[in-house]
C-alpha cells in the first residue's frame, strides 16, 4: 500500500485528489496540509511514503519544504503537483531533492502513474514537460552538416533543388517547415559556395554538374 500525505493550500483541490485516489487499488491517502509547516509537524506521527506537494504556498513554500523533507525525511518520495512550468522552477526543486513533478491540467491517469513511479524509485517528469523540453532543445541543436554536391550541405541541396523547380522563397519555407528567412539565408549560403551570381546561373551550375534530380 502506498502511503500518500497531500500538500496544498487549497482545501478543494485537495478532496479532489483524495476522492482520484481511493478509486486506486494500493493507493490510501493519510494525511493533508495547507503547507509545509503542517506538513512537517505532522510527519513525525503520520509516516508515508510519497509527498504530493504543491510549489506555491504561502508560509513554507514547495521548494523549502522539498529541501527539508529531503534532509529530515530521506526515505520519503517527494513529487511536485504545480502549475509552473519554467525550466528554471523545475529544475531547482529537482536539484533540491525531488523524484518527479506533474502538471496540475494532467490527466488523472497520468497524475497516478506519476505517484506509482516515484514510489517505486523511480524519476517522474509528465509528458507534456517532457515534450516541451525535448522541443526547446532540438530546436538549438545544429542541423548535422552532410556534404554533397559541390560541397552543400543536406538541406542547402534540398533547397537548391526545389529553386530549380521555380518554387518561392515563401513556398519552400511552407513546404519545409521553417521560416522564409532561413530560407533566404540557406539560398545565400548556396550563391556563395558555388560562385553564382544569380539565380539563373545557379541552375544552370547545379544543372551541369549533376546536382538536380
């Protein structure tokens, strides 16, 4: 049975909660507070296993709250329940000792796997955290440079061959998924590689050496 102690200042939020979890077979809530100093006066004679806590309450906030529990109660799990979403916020309540943090607009499902996970020991971060991350990331990653004919790299070649075929800058931006100033941008590179000068003596360069499909 999982040991749950629920930490948020609002009352009605917190018999929502109680209500998702006694449907759950080895789910038992066995205690609630208003914040972290209830929270942790109340510890001492009401042991569990998974605090779900909100990250902003007035008094001892989530974050604090995180960092005493994990000096004083180390065996206890800690996952945050927030409407936050910056980086930042989730990325010092984890390094303050945290095993997961889910979305308040989560799905209730999601919202107990997410308890069933850090009580098992495992990390827990929604998906919808998740994805937004991985977005943000690859969104700063280079695009890998592959060099092919006369030296382009993948997409300056797949750009080059759709100006051949008299697409717009706006209409390959559209067929590409980008914007038309990368696009403009990539084409400037291409000119400058292959010595160009316009766009007719560039398809007439990628024509004779092969280039084009």
């Amino acid at each position: 049975m999982i040991r749950l102690f629920l930490v948020d200042d609002h009352a009605v939020l917190r018999h929502g909660l109680r209500a998702l979890f006694q449907q759950e077979d080895g789910l038992e809530v066995v205690g609630e507070a208003e914040d972290g100093e209830q929270l942790l006066a109340r510890l001492s004679t009401t042991p569990c296993d998974v605090v779900l806590l909100d990250l902003h309450m007035p008094g001892l906030d989530g974050l604090a709250t995180t960092q005493r529990l994990h000096a004083e109660y180390p065996d206890v799990r800690v996952l945050i329940l927030s409407m936050a979403d910056g980086e930042r916020a989730i990325g010092q309540v984890l390094a303050a000792g945290a095993h997961g943090y889910v979305l308040k607009n989560a799905g209730h499902d999601e919202i107990v796997m997410a308890v069933r996970a850090v009580a098992a020991g495992r990390r827990f971060l929604c998906s919808e955290l998740g994805l937004a991350m991985l977005e943000k990331l690859l969104a700063v990653i280079p695009e890998p440079v592959v060099k092919i004919s006369g030296g382009l790299s993948a997409r300056e070649q797949e750009i080059l061959q759709l100006v051949a075929e008299g697409l717009t800058t706006a209409q390959i931006a559209e067929k590409l998924y980008t914007s038309p100033r990368t696009v403009e941008t990539h084409r400037q590179n291409i000119m400058e590689k292959t010595g160009a000068k316009n766009t007719a003596a560039l398809i007439k360069t990628a024509a004779s050496q092969g280039w084009l499909t």
